[in-house]
C-alpha cells in the first residue's frame, strides 16, 4: 500500500507535466496557423477590394439595363391598354346605338 501512495502521485505528476508540454506545444502551433490565416484573410480581402470598381461598374449597368426594360415594358403595357379599351369602348358605342 506503501507503494502506490509513493507511485500513483510520481505517475500523476509525469502525465499532468507531459499534458502541460502537448497543451504548450498545440498551444504554439495554433497561433502559427491563426497568423498563416490572417495573412491569408489580408491577401484575399486586398485582391477583392481590387475588384470592387470592376463589381461596381457592373451593378451600374444592371441598374441601367433594369431601368431601361421597365421603360419599354410600361410603354407596351401602356400601347397594349390603349389599343384595348379603344375596342372596348367602341364596342360600347355600338351597343347603346341600337
């Protein structure tokens, strides 16, 4: 009984200070892939504000080509319902007549 009272705290101590070393170790190796990846993060984010101007040209364009279309739609639905209602209303004319 002498023993393991003298042995289990030796084995305790070995495995707290060997788990003490791999949490050290881990330790280092994440903060050399968190600075890996901010570097990363930076060149991404400079190669895409690169290309906002290209992004922001063509949201102008779909705006314009958007605005455009609209026109021609309201023009046609505007053509459309004139020429409609004129029937219609000529229709009416001929109804009341007789």
């Amino acid at each position: 009984m002498e023993f393991w009272l003298s042995f289990l705290p030796l084995v305790i101590y070995v495995l707290l200070v060997l788990l003490l070393i791999v949490g050290i170790i881990l330790g280092i190796k994440t903060i050399i892939t968190m600075n890996k990846v901010d570097e990363l993060v930076d060149n991404v984010n400079t190669k895409v504000e690169s290309l906002n101007s290209v992004f922001s040209i063509i949201d102008f364009t779909t705006d314009k080509i958007a605005l455009f279309t609209d026109k021609i739609v309201n023009v046609t639905s505007s053509l459309f319902s004139k020429f409609s209602f004129r029937k219609k209303i000529k229709k009416g004319d001929e109804n009341e007549e007789e």
